[in-house]
C-alpha cells in the first residue's frame, strides 16, 4: 500500500514539474539576437498609390486601360529576324529544344550519314535581338561513338560555329531589310 501512494505521489510530481517547465517554456521571449531586425518604413504605403505606381510601371493593369485602345508592341518569333534566320538556317537538322522567351535553340544529334560513328549537336542562345555577331553564341558538341555503349562528347571549336554565324547574320540582314521595305509599303 505504502509503494502505491509514493506511486501516486511521483506522478503527482511529474505532472506537476510537466505543467511548469511548459508554463515556463511558453513564458520565455526570444533572445534579441534571435529576433528578425524589424524594417523601418519611411511612410506608410496607401493601397490605392501603390497600384496606381504599379500599373504606371506596367506590372498590373487598370479598367480603364483594359479599354482604351492603343499600339501596343508584341515580340513575337516572327518578328525577330535573328530567330527566323537561325531557324531557316538550321532547318535541316532536328530540334529538340526551342524556346524563344528563353532565347535558346537546341538541336538533336545530327549525322550526316557518310560518318555513322561522329554527330554533332548545335546549341543557339541569343543574348539580344540585335543583328550583331556578338548576339548570339553557339555552341557545337561533337559525340564521337567507338561502340553504340561507348561515345564520348566534346565541345568543339571548329569552322562550323563561323560559317553558321555569319549565314544567320547574313539571312538576318536580308530578313530585316524586306520587312522595313514591307512596312513602307
């Protein structure tokens, strides 16, 4: 009888040591140097300026805008003349990859059929809409098969990377100066 009251009694006790080390724990602050430093705001930003600013920056939109009609000026593929005459240019191959809000254009392995142990793969990335050489940058990979488990790919710097900027620049040129002709018209 005597061991089950000290049973009784030490659960008393650890109930009781359970409550206040939980009512001490929920007490407790966080440390200053754990605290987030609070951001100063200089005014207070009123909903309405705000977007107002934001369709003035033209990242939302108005219902009196949505109606107004006006130019609006669309990028599409067809209108970029480096796109179009890097697509021209390379229709022979085919693409696994194209992606124009990218900026990027990725062949499949190509093989010319004379050398059946040797492809390669060409990537475009366009870094402006610019018809200059240094808008774009090309990337040819050579994969060169001894067995069809064993190939190795290199990234190679030959002829090819040159003769197909300059025929893009070349195509691009021709492309742009007949849509500038059109747009007289």
């Amino acid at each position: 009888m005597l061991n089950l009251i000290n049973y009784f009694s030490n659960m008393k006790l650890i109930n009781f040591l359970t409550i206040l080390s939980i009512i001490f724990l929920s007490s407790c602050s966080v440390p200053k140097w754990a605290k987030p430093e609070k951001v100063q705001r200089k005014a207070p930003i009123n909903a309405k300026e705000r977007a107002r600013q934001n369709v003035t920056e033209g990242r939302g939109i108005s219902i009196s805008g949505a109606f107004k009609k006006g130019s609006t000026n669309y990028e599409f593929s067809t209108s970029n003349p480096m796109w179009r005459a890097s697509l021209e240019i390379i229709d022979f191959i085919p693409l696994t990859t194209v992606d124009y809000s990218g900026g990027i254009i990725i062949t499949d392995w190509y093989n010319d059929g004379q050398n059946f142990d040797e492809s390669i793969k060409i990537t475009l990335r366009f870094l402006s809409n610019e018809i200059r050489s240094d808008s774009i940058k090309i990337i040819v990979h050579n994969k060169k098969c001894k067995t069809t488990q064993s190939c190795s790919v290199n990234e190679i710097d030959s002829n090819i990377k040159m003769e197909l900027r300059q025929s893009i620049l070349r195509k691009a040129s021709l492309l742009e100066k007949e849509s500038k002709k059109k747009k007289k018209k």
